[in-house]
C-alpha cells in the first residue's frame, strides 16, 4: 500500500512512472467539476488504466465487504469528504465470499478471521491498494458524510519500471 498527497510533487519523484503521470495529469484539471463516471487518460490504452468519479454518503462497516483485485491496483484519491478504508495483505487464506467478477477484476472475501487496519482517508490524499492488498473503503467516520472519490485503476504490468 502507498499513501501520499496529490500536490506533493517532490515526493512523487519516488513512484513508478504510471503513478507520477497520473498525478500530474489529475493536477491538470478540475476534480471537483468532472462529471461522474469512467474517465480516460490520455497517454494510455484504456483497458490499462483509466480513472472513475464517484460521489457517495459513507456507510457503516458491516455494509461493506472486503475486496481484492488480480490483475489492477486502486489509486482512491479523496476529493472531497472523508472516509475509513481498512486494509490487510492478502496471505491467500481469505475465503471468497462470491464468484471472482471477471469483468470487474473483484473478489469479494468473507471478513472472518480477517484483521484489517484502519486510517482516515481525507482530502487530496492518495491510497494506491495493490492485488496483495485487501482493502474496504467507504466506511463512515463518526458521522454519515458525502463524500467525492476519484479511482485510478492501473493494470499491474505499468506499475513495473
């Protein structure tokens, strides 16, 4: 898992290209008017990487289950609002809560004996989930809040310098 901030460009020197064009490119625009909704980028294929707005009301914890993904990592930048996104590393013992979503790269698992880590997501900071990363985002943090998310999804081979 990585964590950082959106307009720290000095530290984005130490991410693998993919993550530093995408953050340079997203500081090009207006997060905050984008229409909801699958977005490309520019400079690669579309079915490498390619970006979502969402906007939603936090949930409590138990509305969730935990996800990992096989062949994408999730770069969730919070743009507005703030959440609780809990994580573990997968070790490959979580059992499937429900059929692998080809088409969506998702595998829901079942929370038993699963301890997951928690943070507060807050604006204009960055979680990059890779597939060894089980991760629940969306969770509410004290009160129900509104939140705007945007979400990277990169194919794995462009994470590899």
């Amino acid at each position: 898992m990585l964590v950082g901030h959106l307009h720290n460009t000095i530290e984005h020197a130490y991410y693998p290209k993919i993550i530093t064009d995408v953050l340079a490119y997203l500081t090009t625009l207006e997060l905050h008017t984008l229409a909801f909704g699958r977005h490309e980028l520019p400079f690669c294929a579309s079915d490498r990487a390619w970006f979502v707005i969402l906007e939603y009301h936090t949930q409590p914890a138990e509305k969730f289950l935990p996800e990992v993904h096989r062949y994408h990592s999730d770069l969730q930048i919070m743009l507005s609002g703030s959440e609780i996104m809990t994580w573990a590393l997968d070790t490959g013992d979580s059992e499937p809560a429900q059929d692998y979503l080809v088409e969506r790269d998702l595998q829901y698992l079942k929370p038993d004996n699963l301890t997951l880590n928690s943070l507060i997501a807050v604006e204009n900071q960055f979680y990059l989930f890779s597939p060894n990363t089980i991760h629940v985002s969306n969770i509410v943090a004290g009160t129900r809040t509104k939140v705007r998310k945007l979400v990277v999804k990169i194919h794995n081979d462009l994470l590899v310098d």
